[in-house]
C-alpha cells in the first residue's frame, strides 16, 4: 500500500496541472448535476422534498476524485515518430 501511494504521490507531481484541475472540475459539474437530478428529482424540480445536501456534495466531489485518481493512474503512452 505504501509503494502505490508513494506512486501516486509521484505521478501527482507529474500529471496534475491547473488545467487538468480545470477539467476535472468541468466533469464533475456535469456529471454531479446529472447525479443530483437523477437521486434527487423531486426536490430538484419540483422543490417538494428537502435537498439532501451531503448527497448532493458526494454527487459532485465522487466525479472529480474519480477523474483525478484516472489521470494519476492511467499508463503514460509516448508515442514514436
């Protein structure tokens, strides 16, 4: 477990940017909004149940750590010319 962390830890220095920040950020309001709409649609449209707001955060914060953690992981290909 340590070694994948430290792996991690390294690949993180690599491969997280602003802009890859960005675009994790762009995901996960995408597909957190279609989470919340999806497991909330009463109290989103129709405003009838109360929002259930630590659903609604994991709905947007589980997208963003899943796309950081694939960027992190993901194997590097280099391609030859």
């Amino acid at each position: 477990m340590q070694q994948f962390i430290a792996l991690l830890r390294e690949r993180s220095r690599e491969r997280v940017s602003l802009s890859v920040l960005f675009s994790a950020l762009k995901t996960a309001l995408v597909v957190g909004t279609v989470l919340t709409t999806i497991n909330q649609f009463e109290a989103v449209v129709y405003g009838e149940l109360p929002l259930q707001v630590v659903k609604a955060l994991l709905s947007y914060s589980v997208p963003f750590m899943v796309f950081l953690y694939g960027r992190l992981t993901a194997p590097t290909f280099r391609s030859t010319p």
